[in-house]
C-alpha cells in the first residue's frame, strides 16, 4: 500500500468539500432546510451547487450553522446570530495575527 493520498482521501480530508446535500445537513444540524437557506440569504454561509443544481455543504460550513443554531436556539434571532458569528471569526483572525506579528518582534 502506498503512502501517497488519492484525490478521493484529499475529497475527504477537506472540510470545505462540499459532501453534504441539504437534507443531510439539516438531519445532521436537527433542523430544517428552510434554517439552512435563512444561513444562506443572510450570507453567513454560501453552499456549492451540484451539476443539477442542488446545495452541497462542507464540514466547515456545517460548524458554522451549528453555532448560529444554538445562538437562534438560545433566543437570539437568525439575522443578529449571523453577525455574531462573522464579529467572532474577525475577532479570531485579528488575535491569530496579532500572535503572529508578536511572535516577529520578538528577540531570539
């Protein structure tokens, strides 16, 4: 057996392949496509779109969804969880990069 990955294993590996169909991701969140497109209109999320059409999630985007659902599930509506949710990645990136360019300026 090689070491060497298939395109088939990197597929998988990927959290932004698009595996997963609506309904699926629905079932996996427990909640309903109507949920997931609200995500999309409000563009916190933008799934692919099969040949035929149909939205295709990734892993990354199904974290996404989760977290705007216990916000939504917690009281908070669809609209304002989605823009906690874009405040707290820009809030992450900002301490990533503020890390990194510590980590420059310091002396060896």
């Amino acid at each position: 057996m090689t070491s060497e990955k298939s395109p088939l294993s990197d597929s998988l590996d990927d959290d932004d392949y698009p595996a997963y169909t609506m309904g699926r991701a629905a079932e996996m969140l427990g909640t309903t496509p109507a949920f997931l497109r609200a995500l999309g209109e409000a563009r916190l999320i933008t799934p692919l779109r099969s040949s035929g059409g149909h939205r295709r999630f990734s892993r990354y985007q199904l974290r996404v969804a989760a977290r705007a659902r216990e916000l939504v599930d917690s009281g908070t509506p669809v609209e304002a969880a989605c823009r906690i949710i874009v405040l707290e990645d820009q809030l992450e990136e900002a301490l990533q990069l503020n890390e990194e360019m510590r980590r420059g300026h310091e002396k060896p």
